[in-house]
C-alpha cells in the first residue's frame, strides 16, 4: 500500500449517512441486503458433517488464505477457478482495499462506472490513480462501452465495474460484459468486477459469466452479506486466475485482518453448501417486495420515476418533485420512522435516492412512505 492509501482516503459517505439517520428508523426502507439469517435457521441447513464440525469447533487462528473447505466451495460457484485462486476476507471491503491498492500505484489510471459504491472510486484516488468515471445511462442505466472504450487510456491499470448494480439494479447484456473484458484486456488493464449481487438476477437466463472465468488479469469480489442475506459473518473473497496478484494481496492481508472468523467461515460454508436453498429464499423475498413495489410505482408514476431493476435488491428511484430528495429522506425518518437513502450519498446529482426491498418488513416500511406521499407529494399527481 502507498504511503497515502490510508491518509487521503475519505469516510464512507453512507456509513456516516446511517450513523447520522439510522438510530431514528423503525424501518429500512434503503438496506442493500436481504433479511438476514438467523443463527438457528442457518445450522439447521447444516449437513451432518458441518454440524459436527460446528459442535467441535475451536476457537484459533484460521488458515489466512481461508478455509480450504470453504475456498473449494467457492470455486465450485465459477467454471475453470481452482480453490487456491480464491482468497477469503473480512467482507467485501477488505477485499476491495487490498486489491485496489496491489494493483495501483500514483499515476496510474482507473475507470469506473458510475453511480458507485464509494470504495469502488475512492479507494482507487487514494492509492493516487487518476480516476475516470462513465456514468451508467439514467433513460435505463445501460453501459455506454463506446464512451468507456474513449475513457481507457495507455496507463489505465483498473477498469471497474459492478453488475448487478448498486444502486441501480442494471444488468448488462453478455454482449457488453464481453466487450468491456475485450476493452480493459486491450490496454492490460485488469477487470474488476464487483458482483457481490451475483445470483440474484430475476431471470436465471440473465446469469452473467463472472469476471474470474474470462481468466487473465479479470478479477471478480464476492460476499456472503448481499445474496445470501449474511452479513454478520463478514466473509468476503476474492476470485482470479491472476495468482501474482493474489499473492500480493495475501501479503497485504497479513497486516490487516491476517485471519478470518473460525466461526464465520464454517457458517459460510454451511450457507453455500446450501446455496440453492438459501438463494430460492432470497428470491422469494424478491419476488414478493417487486409484487407490492410494482403497482406503488405505477400508481405514483409522475411522482416517482421507477426503471425497474433487473436483478439485486436495490433500485434508484428519482423524486419528481420539489422536495428535495435529502428533505425527503429526514422528514420521512422522522415523520414515519421509515429511511432512505439519497443519491447525494453516491455524489449522484438530482432527485434519486436508493430504495432496498431485501427486508421482510417492506410491506411496513412501503406503507409509511405511501402515507407521507398522500400528505406531501399527493398534489404533484397527474
């Protein structure tokens, strides 16, 4: 990591958004994942095996790299990946950080679609690359390549990208997907690709090839946190046949968190044993939010501008009013005890905000937005 990594890197503007508004809110109306496991439910999906395992389980140091059972289990979700091109970490971020600062250095060049998830750009201008943003379309949130073909440039060392996306639930065609992998593997650039939404996409036919299985300097970043509605364990990797970079990386972990959770991993492993169990969960949940959400939008269209996602759990609605959208997020804490979160958190410009419907509650959270609507946003009604 660069001198500057850690000193130049700003504060996550969302972390500090929830620090500021959560503690008001009955309601998450904004999460960027689905319900969450509990522990109960989750060992009850254990095999055998894993249950013993759980029942005699010590509480040391971990293999740093990760488990291997659970690297295996891992690699098992790509075609052509073997375990030991999968390293383990405390969440997404950590991989992130790690990965962002390995492959950058001052004066380097990185590209970014846009609207991002903080990290995605700011860990890449701390570690000193010159940042380049290409905003998703807002008429559909589609992927201009032409416009990221003319933003690659000779330096450029990292073109990133997150689909499905957040915060918008875009998916690419595998026609984009394949010709950003061309773009970023023209220059020698790698692709980053964060799918921490993989498998949640509406139509299974939409299922995209993960980055790591274009194979090269493509790298793809997974969770437990977002999919598989298991956050709490804090179980992050990394996937890529790039193995120098790994090991960099590895290096690079051993000063921060060295070592994961001994219980958060084999309660990971449980849950991808599992996964089509756990994942038909999340697609339930899903399935049932779009079905209240659908017709919320439809009858508040002009109010609220809705491009329906095409996969994940979160959507980028815009407010089609004078309200201002930061308003509309305090007010409606504090008024209904419901939370959004506003696009300024992503320095996204206008009226959108994020809106979350991975939670068992959103039926609850839905009807106090509908009644703040009626009291305050009624009259703008068509």
């Amino acid at each position: 990591m660069t001198a500057t990594s850690l000193h130049s890197v700003q504060g996550l503007k969302l972390e500090r958004f929830f620090a500021e508004l959560g503690a008001k809110a009955e309601h998450l109306l904004c999460t960027s994942d689905i319900e969450p496991y509990r522990l109960r439910d989750l060992l009850a999906l254990a095999d055998p095996e894993l249950r013993a395992r759980w029942d005699r389980l010590a509480l040391g140091y971990t293999d740093p790299g990760g488990m291997p059972a659970l690297r295996e289990e891992i690699a098992g979700m790509y075609a052509g990946i073997a375990a030991d091109e999968v390293v383990t970490f405390a969440g997404a971020d950590e991989a992130i950080f790690l990965a962002l600062n390995a492959i950058l250095r001052p004066g380097d060049h990185a590209v970014v679609t846009w609207p991002a998830y903080q990290s995605l750009h700011e860990v890449a201008s701390a570690a000193g690359a010159d940042v380049t943003l290409v905003p998703l379309d807002p008429d559909g949130w589609e992927l201009d390549v032409e416009e990221l073909r003319r933003a690659v440039r000779p330096t450029t060392r990292v073109v990133i990208v997150n689909f499905p996306h957040n915060p918008t639930g875009a998916l690419p065609s595998r026609e984009t997907l394949d010709a950003v992998e061309a773009i970023a593997a023209e220059v020698g650039a790698h692709l980053f690709s964060d799918e921490v939404y993989r498998h949640l996409e509406y139509d299974p036919a939409d299922l995209l090839p993960a980055a790591a299985e274009y194979g090269g300097l493509a790298v793809s970043v997974g969770v437990m946190s977002k999919s598989f509605g298991l956050a709490g364990l804090r179980i992050g990797w990394l996937a890529t046949k790039d193995r120098e970079l790994l090991q960099r990386i590895s290096i690079y972990k051993e000063y921060l968190s060295s070592c994961n959770s001994a219980p958060s991993e084999l309660l990971a492993l449980v849950a991808l044993r599992a996964r089509e169990t756990v994942l038909a969960r999340s697609g339930r949940l899903l399935a049932e939010n779009l079905a209240l959400l659908d017709p919320f939008f439809a009858e508040w269209e002009g109010v609220f501008e809705w491009i329906r996602p095409r996969a994940g759990c979160v959507g980028f609605p815009r407010l089609d009013s004078a309200l201002p959208v930061n308003e509309l997020a305090v007010r409606l804490v504090e008024e209904e005890g419901v939370l959004l979160v506003p696009g300024s958190v992503y320095d996204y410009p206008g009226n959108h905000f994020r809106l979350g419907f991975g939670r068992a509650d959103l039926p609850v959270a839905l009807a106090g937005l509908e009644r703040f609507a009626q009291r305050e946003l009624a009259r703008h009604v068509a």
